[in-house]
C-alpha cells in the first residue's frame, strides 16, 4: 500500500501506551498530545537508527485497523506509513472506522477510559 514491506522493516520495534509527562505531537494528525493523555510510543530501529513515532489514540485505531482490521484494504504484509500520509484512500472503511474521523483527540481519551 504505501511502502514496500520485504525492504522497509526494522530490526527492532517495540509498541506501548504511555501517559504524556510534556505535550507532544501526534505524528500522522499533528494534533497536540496534551500532558496526562494516554498514546501510542512506537520505538523503531531501522538501518542503525532508532526513530520514535507517537500517535494519539484516535490515529493508532486507524493504523491498528488498517494492519489488522478483517475489512481493511491492507494486504497482508503491505506497509502503511507511520504518518498516515501515503496517498492512499480507504473507500469505504467500516463504520467503526469511519467514525474515528471525527472524533476530537480528547473524545478519544474518553472513549478508551483514560480522561
């Protein structure tokens, strides 16, 4: 979909949810993470590099639905951006996903049991 998945994989990732001590900036919808939200901290390292990625919760049930999701458009194996930012169009998501659009970050909190 975005990436090619046997060249663009890195060595090491690991995934968790962490509660914001300062703001930070999701990085697929820009919006602010405020101190106290909860998101996603993914560490990367790839060709000898270490990359953080931070999405608010709204924008990683996106990219978890896209890689997991029964309905996605994603092929097994396909790689999706991080940003989110590939060109690429889901012409119709399912609902829950759908709904994730317009939600605020702060719903999101909410939603998930955190604010």
């Amino acid at each position: 979909m975005c990436g090619d998945p046997q060249v663009d994989v890195a060595v090491v990732a690991e995934t968790k949810d962490v509660r914001a001590r300062k703001p930070h900036r999701c990085c697929a919808c820009g919006e602010t993470i405020r101190v106290g939200d909860v998101y996603c901290r993914t560490g990367t390292l790839f060709e000898g590099k270490w990359t953080t990625n931070r999405h608010c919760l709204r924008c990683w049930a996106i990219l978890d639905a896209l890689w997991f999701d029964a309905d996605s458009p994603v092929m097994t194996g396909d790689a999706v951006e991080w940003a989110l930012d590939c060109g690429e169009e889901w012409e119709d998501p399912p609902e829950h996903v759908a709904q994730l659009a317009f939600l605020l970050p702060h719903e999101m909190q909410i939603i998930k049991g955190h604010g």
